[in-house]
C-alpha cells in the first residue's frame, strides 16, 4: 500500500514535520517523489518508521537510531526481540510497584502488616533492573556473575537503616568529590577524603574489596561513556579527577 505523508502522520500519529525532519537528516526516506514534490511511503517505509519509534520510546538519540537501521548487520527480527525484553522488564518494574501501592493501601487501612524491607523492596529492585541493563554486561565481563550476583543481592537484603546511610553518603561523596575537583588538586586532603568516602560507598555494594579492583573500577570510569557521564554531571572532568586522586591514594 502507498501512503502519502499526510496519510503516514495519521496513520502513525506524528507530524508531517517530523517526517520531513527525518528525511532531511537520512533517517526515513520516502519510497519515491512525484513531479508535484508529494512524498510517497510503502509498508517498507511504514515498518522502518515503527522501528523508529519502538527506539524512541527508548529515549535513544536519533543519530544512534540511524546507525542502527541503516547497518548492513540490522535484523528486524532480532531488534523486535529485544523491544520486547526490554518491554517485559519495564512491564515487571511497573507491577512490583503496583504490587507494593496496593500492600501499602491494605496496611494503612490495617488489613495486612507490611515490613520496612517491604516497603522499599520494589524501588530497590528497580535500582538493580535499572543497573543491570545500563552497565550489567559490561560489570559481568570484568568481574564475571558470582561477583555481580552478589552485589545485587546486597542491595536486595539492604536494611532500611543502611539504606538512608547510603543515600546520605553518597550525597556527601558527590560534594566532595565537586569541592576536590574545583580546587584542581588530586593529592589534597579533600580529594583524599572523597577517595576514602569512595572506599566506604563500594562497601555497601561490594562482598570483596582490594585496591586493584577499586582502581580498575575507577579507570573503567574514565573509558566507558557511561560512568563518565554520570560523573561528568557531578563536576567536569571528575571521572579523570578521582582515577588520579585515587592512585595517590593508594601510593
């Protein structure tokens, strides 16, 4: 079937400028022109623009989006089935806290008795879904699934106590680590302390601990974009700061 692009906007419920945005950037193409300028789409172009807005649902970045779907490796079977993983999962994030409201109302109206631990096992599981998918792999290859395994059960069995003493922590860390980095100096006493606040924070998610594998993870901060993004928001150039910092530290 042919579609004209006020036939596809309706059809797929976006504009007409966003498909002529698309195509300015080499994104979706029409199937062809006719000599009055109008856009032509066939069902090619309908199942490319679904793809599209599956990895915007996403909130991935139209250039990455591109590189994709233009890769001579790209499998639409194969990227339909990781949609639906990563559907399955937000889908699960969404009932354990629909789970969890519902036990809270019920304990509220005292029709059941819930736990501290209850109450936050579901924001503490998303924490661990949501870790998994941004750096799971990556965690896995370099210190393999005991060690992953083990972390993510550590913030499953967290007590509430311990909890807040992360969150408080880890607020002092990050202002530390700002203050260090403004001051420029890696060997200071404030970026020294932040490097010890840093020690203490991995307790809480590490069973194991040696100085070799703190200082790789803190090299891998400074090559994967990811980590460094993170820290890049703390203060620019924090990644670089604390790797530097952090090898004083254990001179």
């Amino acid at each position: 079937m042919k579609y004209s692009i006020s036939q596809l906007s309706k059809l797929a419920g976006v504009s007409s400028r966003t498909l002529r945005y698309y195509e300015e950037i080499g994104l979706l193409l029409p199937r062809e022109k006719g000599e009055n300028g109008y856009r032509y789409y066939s069902s090619q172009q309908v199942d490319k623009l679904q793809q599209i807005m599956f990895y915007r649902s996403f909130d991935m970045e139209l250039d990455d989006i591109k590189n994709i779907l233009n890769s001579d490796e790209f499998d639409p079977v194969a990227a339909l089935e990781s949609h639906l993983i990563k559907l399955e999962n937000q889908k699960a994030k969404i009932n354990r806290l629909i789970d969890n409201v519902n036990k809270t109302i019920l304990s509220l109206k005292g029709e059941t008795t819930m736990s501290d631990k209850e109450k936050f096992a579901a924001f503490k599981q998303n924490i661990v879904d949501k870790n998994e998918e941004k750096y799971g792999a990556e965690a896995r290859r370099k210190y393999g699934d005991k060690a992953v395994d083990d972390t993510n059960k550590k913030i499953l069995d967290m007590s509430l106590d311990n909890w807040n003493s992360l969150e408080e922590l880890n607020e002092l860390l990050n202002k530390t680590l700002k203050i260090a980095v403004e001051k420029g100096d890696p060997a200071s006493e404030t970026a020294q302390k932040a490097c010890a606040l840093h020690k203490e924070w991995l307790g809480y998610y590490w069973n194991f601990y040696n100085k070799e594998a703190h200082l790789n993870l803190c090299l891998m901060y400074t090559q994967d974009e990811r980590f460094k993004e993170y820290y890049e928001k703390i203060a620019p150039g924090c990644a670089d700061f604390l790797y530097e910092a952090m090898k004083i530290y254990f001179a």
